[in-house]
C-alpha cells in the first residue's frame, strides 16, 4: 500500500524524497503547497555549529529583564500565558549546565553534518542550484561581549566547531556592510545557505513528483489502526490505505500525535522576518548579528532579516512590536542600507519543552514521528528525513535516537 508523509516542508520532502530513493511507494499529504509553511520563512542559513539552545543556564534569572526590555528580541502575548504555563515551567527546567550539555550533544547528531546532508538530498536535482557555500559569521559588538557568550562557545567546541576571531578595521574589510558598533566576527567555515528556502523545497518536491512521487493537497484528521497498526490516514478529501505513516507538519503535529495517544507538550515559537527588495548592500557572508538575536541572508528576492522570539499561540495574527525591532536593529547594523520596498512575514517553529525534536516510531503502530526542531528545521531537515527513511525501511541508522524518543514526555 505504501507509505504516507504528513506535512510537505523540509522534512516531509526530505523524508519522501529519501523513502523514494529507496524503491518506496510514498504519498505526501499536505493541507498546504510544498514548501510554503516554516520552511519557506526560516533564515535560510544551513548551520552545523548550530546546536546551542535557546535555555541556556541563567535564563530564568534574566527571563524577567528580557520580557522588560522593549530592544530585546523576546516578546509575550500576555493572554496567552495562562496556557503557555505548563510547556513554559518544563521548558525553564532544562535552563541548566547538565541539560544544556546534553541537548547540544543531542543536536550535534541531527546538525553536524547538515550541509552535506542537503547536498547529498539535492545532488542531481535542480535543488542543488540554491545550494550556496558561505561562511557563517557572529557579529559582535567588541571581545567583551564575545567573551560573554564563553559557554554557548564551549558547546560549539565539543561539537567541533571552533570559530576564527577577525577584530577591528579588519570587519568592516570583510564585510563593507557592516556599521562601526560591529567591531568582532567570529567566523564559521564550512557553512552554507539556501537563497529561496520556498522554491528550494519546492524544487524537491517537483523533483519527487517526476520520479514518480504523489502529493495530495488535504487535511489530515485521524489515523485508522488495524490490530494497533497503521492501516489508513484518513483526510478531509477521504482515506488513504498504508503500511506507514510520518508526521512531519511542525507545530501542528501537536494534535495529531494526541490522536495517536500521545501528549507533546509542543509550543509555537513565533517568528519574525523582513526582506528588503532592492538592497543597496549586497552581503558577503551570512550573519548572526548577536546583539539583535537575527541573521542576516542576501537571498534572490532581497536582504532577508529573520529572529524573534515571540509567545503567543498559533491563532493571534502578527504583532507590530516585533518588525518594530527588527527595522530598529537593522538600521543599527547596517546604516547605508536602503531598498525599495520591505514585506514582513511572521511565522511558527515548532518547540518542544526539552529543545530537542521528536523522532522515532509511536510504539509498534507504524506511525513515525519527525518534528519539533526549533531553530534549526531547515539545518537539520534533511538528516532527520534519512533517518525516519532508514528506520520505515527497517534499516539500523548510525545515529543514538534515544533523546529524541516521541515518549520520552510520558
């Protein structure tokens, strides 16, 4: 019968494309277009070294501060708070040296080696045409403040990154772009970056479809279990008979797992990003300005800025306050920039209280799970698809899937 991919962004596809490659008859189901959710608003930065998480130890401490401060790239929809609570109380547990460690260790397996992941997932396809090899740099304001990030930079060091300091002049040098408040680039190598997130997906997904590939536009809505097996994913255009079923839909992925029994304690975190057509800056390398919390991408379709923290829900539209800051911290870091026109985007990034996605087979049903990668789903998509294939093809991955287990929250 065949298997069943949920949700046609980056993992979905990434799953189906590796599944097919394997001689798998695969359908992707998807409410959506491929390619136009998450993964068409991210940064577009592939990022190895990228295994820090957002709780790092002190954060309850200076959770309060941040909240406060109106040039701080964290925001609260305070209505929404009572429901956020309970994922919010497990999500500060982990604000601690131990956990850190041992998330960062956990997402090194997934974003180590990420860029070759998405040129082997790309290899042959026009996909690879938005494949783009760059450095990846931390823009600082001076070693002070370089030097008080000494942890976060310890947990890229075990994972084997270990970054090249250029000071002074020698910033503006190598990136023209840059104002005189930036005076410290610790550079990545070996980093890379997609320039259209959105076609580069869709890319894949024309590339599935032409080897054969189904993909259906419905609402997934509940699964059919025959003897505690997959038998049937059921949608609001019917049925569709299977052997397995992947749950790749981000955020939404929440609602579906409770149907399998399965309570995730699963958050969005809203997202925010600005291109500017036209620019008048063109960017030599991607950026991680650190005292915005956003980077910054020069992609097809203009200067692309892309951060925020915001809690609020799924429901609530965009709030002003968050593309207030980013305008603000740009202007800050780029003074000559000006463009023609500015289109704002706000989106979700699915967080699960632990910082760490769920991967793995619910049970024994034959239902996958592969979601909740926060920051890092486009980095770590293509890993996570080969994965989920290797395990539905009943082959033993070289990866320790354990703390990514999907009832670790039980």
């Amino acid at each position: 019968m065949g298997i069943v991919v949920i949700g046609a962004g980056i993992v979905g596809m990434s799953t189906a494309i590796w599944l097919q490659r394997m001689g798998k008859h695969v359908i992707v189901v998807d409410r959506g277009a491929p390619g136009m959710g998450t993964s068409f608003g991210n940064g577009g930065i592939i990022v190895p070294c990228g295994v820090a998480p957002v709780t790092a130890p002190g954060m309850i401490a200076k959770a309060p501060g941040y909240l406060a401060n109106p040039d701080f790239p964290l925001f609260m929809r305070w209505s929404y708070l009572p429901r956020l609570l309970p994922w919010l109380l497990r999500y500060l547990s982990h604000a601690n040296v131990a956990d850190t460690q041992r998330i960062a260790r956990g997402l090194a397996t997934i974003v180590g080696d990420s860029v070759e992941q998405h040129k082997a997932l790309a290899k042959g396809t026009r996909a690879q045409e938005f494949l783009i090899d760059r450095d990846y740099c931390f823009a600082y304001p001076d070693k002070a403040a370089f030097d008080a990030d000494a942890f976060t930079w310890s947990l890229r060091r075990e994972a084997g990154f270990v970054p090249e300091l250029v000071t002074g002049r020698d910033v503006q040098e190598i990136e023209p772009a840059l104002g005189p408040d930036i005076t410290l680039l610790a550079m990545m190598k070996n980093h890379a970056y997609i320039h259209a997130p959105g076609p580069y997906v869709q890319a894949l997904a024309e590339e599935f479809q032409a080897n054969g590939g189904d993909i259906r536009q419905a609402e997934v809505q509940d699964f059919t279990l025959t003897d505690g097996k997959i038998s049937e994913v059921m949608t609001d255009q019917g049925a569709i008979p299977c052997d397995s079923a992947v749950i790749t839909t981000g955020v939404w992925s929440k609602p579906l797992m409770a149907r399998l029994g399965l309570k995730i304690p699963l958050e969005s975190e809203r997202g925010y990003h600005i291109v500017f057509k036209d620019p008048s800056i063109t960017l030599r390398n991607t950026y991680m300005i650190t005292t915005g919390k956003f980077v910054a991408t020069p992609m097809s379709e203009g200067l692309r800025v892309a951060g925020v923290v915001e809690f609020g829900g799924l429901e609530a539209g965009p709030s002003k306050a968050p593309f207030d800051l980013l305008y603000k911290q740009v202007k800050q870091s780029f003074p000559d920039l000006t463009y023609s026109e500015a289109v704002e985007w706000q989106g979700h990034r699915p967080a699960t209280s632990d910082s760490l996605p769920v991967i793995g087979e619910i049970g024994n049903s034959g239902v996958f799970a592969g979601f909740g990668h926060h920051h890092i789903g486009l980095t770590g998509g293509p890993k996570t698809g080969r994965v989920l294939a290797e395990l539905i093809a009943g082959q033993r991955p070289n990866t320790d899937l354990s703390v990514f287990d999907p009832h670790r929250f039980t």
